[in-house]
C-alpha cells in the first residue's frame, strides 16, 4: 500500500515536475534575452563612470522538490555521483533569481548591478533533513547613472 | 580590458542524462544489492541457527512467553465443552504416535497443543511447540487429513524451522533496520526495507515445502499411502473461496509466506502416484 502512494507521487511528480520544468526553462531563456541590457558582474569595484545612485537590488526564489527528483536523490545518494535532478532544480532558481534581481535594477532605471551575490538555502524544516524546497537569493549593487 | 555578459550555452550546468533512466539504474542497483545482502545474511543466520541447542531454543520461548499464545481462552473458545475433551485427546494421541514414528533427536521435544477456537490454522513455534485449531481441526473429512497437518507442523519442528526462521527475520530486520536508520531519505528506507521483506519470503515458503515434503513421507510410514492428505488443501481452498467469493484471482506466489495450494496438491499427487500405493482413509469419530 505505502509502495503504491510512493509510486503514484513519483510518477505525478515525474510528469508535472517535467512540465513545470520545461515551462520554466522556456520562460527564463525567453526572459534572459528582454533583460540582455543590463549588466551584471562580480566585480566589487566601481567602473569608471558618472554614478548618482546605488541602491541595493535582489531578487529571490523558492522551488520545491517533487517527488520524482527526492527519489531519485535519495537512491543516488547510496551510491554517489552526478545528482541531475536537483542539478536543474538549482540551475533553473539561480537564474530565475538573477532575472528578478535584474527585473528590480530595471525598474530603478539602472543598466549595470555590480558585486552580485548568490545565497542558496535549503528549507527542510520538520521534515526529517529532507530538502523540502530550496531558496536562492541573488543581490548586488545596482549602478544608476 | 572591456567586462561582458555573454549568453552561456545551455547544458554546461545541466547533464542531459534521462532522469528516468537514471531512476531505473539506481533502483536495479539498489535491488541487486539488497537480495544479494538479504540472501548472504540468510544463509550465515540460518546456518548458524542449527547450532543452537533445543534446550535454548525452549529456554527462549519460555523468556519471550510464547506458551500464553496457546493458552486456553474462554472469550474466544467456540467449541462445546465435551466436544473440547474428546478432540483434544484424540489430536493428541494421534500426535504421539506421529512424533513416535518421526523419531525425533532425544534432546528435542515436541508438545501438541489443542486450541478450541474457531481459527483455521495450525501452527509450529519455538520451543517444540505444535498448535492445532479447532476452526481447521473441524473442517477436515477424515484422521489423514489431520495427520497430515499434524505431520506438517512436526516437520517444521523437527528440522528447526521456527529458530531458523526467527534467526533469519531478525538477522534481516537489525540489517534493514540499521539501514533506515542511517539513511536521511524516508523513501530510499521505505522501498529497501520493502525489497528486503519480499525477497526474504521465498525462505519461508521453501520451509514450507520441506514440511510437505517430511509430513507426506510420514504419512506413508505411518498409514501405508497418502489418501485423505489431500483432503487437507481442499478445506484450505473451501476457506479461501468462501472468504472471497466468486474470485478466481491467482494467488501471488511472490508475495505469499506459502507457495500455493495447487502447487502443493500437485507435489502430494506426484508422490502419491510414486508410491503407488493406495487405501482407504482413516473416519474421524466426529466426522460424518
């Protein structure tokens, strides 16, 4: 019975977790073109330049783990190795996150975020360890002329 | 020097490697090791159980209490008090001679327990310890039939089935247990733990055919042929078909501690006709 519940959330978090997936993938390369003009560096110093403004921007992003990738996480971590699933599950937040922290330095006119930094956190609370969702959180320094 | 942002390619990041083929990788992984385990583990525990002596086996059964199992309860005691006497003594004299004729090892010991309850089942447990119920003890036509079952259970005692077994269940649970208590994945826990119990069943029904296999050669050595054995699988089959009517659903040879009844029904016709030997079966008193 409980093999049945595992197997039927596995299968449901394989499919919708594939569509979510690929929806997501499409929406970020879509959304990574439209924010192509403003810059973003690792870079701590100022660039030469007039620069009246710097307000902090961020941006910040919660997925969740389906069932279908903490499964086979879970196996995975038996034997060790390349963890795919949870490498696109990363991938998609960190540059979700960067486009809402570019979507924040738009709206404060800025083409430029300097210094960026990126935060990611598991949330697993009450939830035997398991890595529940995960959090990323990208912010920097926008550069307003 | 001039900084950019240039687009970076997809898939640096991301392997393209099939998720689900991924699963099905890891999860035979996973299955092979656990059988391969659970099969190393049985066979040392099972082993090592033969050498345990009788004496502590009963020791054992008395320390976890086993005897309050079959003692008599008057809540679920269905049977007519002088039906109860009557019963009794006969199961247990027909016992004695079994026993007798099985000629067990001296420092073993096996008691026949009678059970007046309306369970269908009879069963062997640690400590010599055989239990027949009168739930099947009432449904079988004739004195083979319950010899056969008699028979059955002596063999499970006499070749050391319950201490084999119990070493075995626990040896396979302390490993899967320490394993789900090691893993932080309740999942991975839930489908090794699974893998491990159902691979272990095969043990049991193995034990189960070794039993057949000791009580149809007992009753040739005891009454000559093996009419009226039989007769044992078809009340089995008559329960079974009452309590799911109108099924004809195979039974899940893999997932069931017996093997099934067919299967055994033909192994006893097999050696029946081996024998070729054949009589009339033994009435019993109460039997009409």
């Amino acid at each position: 019975m409980e093999l049945i519940v595992i197997a039927s959330l596995t299968v449901l978090g394989y499919f919708f977790g594939r569509i979510a997936e690929r929806k997501h993938f499409e929406s970020i390369r879509l959304r990574e073109i439209q924010y192509k003009n403003i810059l973003v560096f690792n870079e701590r110093h100022l660039p030469p330049g007039q620069w009246q403004k710097g307000p902090l921007v961020g941006g910040n992003v919660v997925i969740s783990v389906d069932y279908f990738k903490r499964l086979v996480a879970g196996l995975r971590a038996l034997f060790g190795g390349r963890l795919a699933t949870y490498e696109s599950l990363l991938e998609r937040a960190r540059r979700e996150a960067i486009l809402r922290m570019k979507a924040d330095a738009r709206s404060c006119g800025a083409q430029m975020i300097i210094n960026v930094r990126l935060e990611t956190a598991s949330i697993s609370k009450g939830n035997n360890d398991q890595i529940g969702s995960i959090e990323v959180y990208a912010y920097g320094t926008a550069l307003v002329t | 020097m001039s900084y950019e942002n240039p687009q970076q390619p997809e898939g640096i990041n991301v392997s393209d490697e099939h998720p689900v083929r991924d699963l099905f990788v890891l999860l035979s992984a996973v299955i092979l090791s656990v059988v391969v385990l659970v099969v190393l583990l049985s066979s040392i525990a099972s082993w090592l159980a033969q050498y345990v002596p009788f004496s502590t086996e009963q020791r054992l059964a008395k320390v976890i209490g086993i005897e309050a199992m079959f003692e008599s309860d008057p809540a679920q005691d269905s049977t007519p008090e002088i039906q109860v006497q009557a019963r009794e003594a006969y199961v247990l004299e027909l016992g004695r001679q079994l026993i007798e004729r099985a000629g067990i090892d001296a420092d073993m010991s096996i008691t026949v327990h009678y059970k007046p309850s309306a369970t269908v089942n009879a069963f062997a447990t640690l400590g010599g310890h055989v239990v027949m119920f009168d739930g099947l003890i009432s449904r079988l036509p004739n004195e083979n039939a319950l010899a056969m079952v008699l028979a059955h259970e002596i063999g499970h005692i006499k070749l050391r089935h319950p201490v084999v077994a119990m070493s075995r269940g626990l040896t396979v649970s302390l490993a899967l247990g320490s394993f789900l208590g090691i893993t932080d994945n309740t999942f991975t826990g839930r489908i090794v733990e699974w893998i491990g119990y159902s691979s272990s069943l095969s043990y049991s029904r193995d034990q189960e055919r070794e039993a057949d296999a000791f009580a149809s050669q007992l009753l040739i050595n005891h009454y000559g042929h093996l009419n009226g054995a039989e007769d044992l699988f078809a009340a089995f089959q008559e329960v079974y078909d009452r309590s799911s009517p109108g099924s004809r659903l195979p039974s899940l040879d893999f997932l069931s501690t017996h093997p099934g009844l067919a299967e055994r029904i033909d192994e006893l016709r097999e050696k029946a006709d081996a024998l070729g030997a054949s009589g009339t079966p033994v009435p019993l008193p109460w039997a009409q």
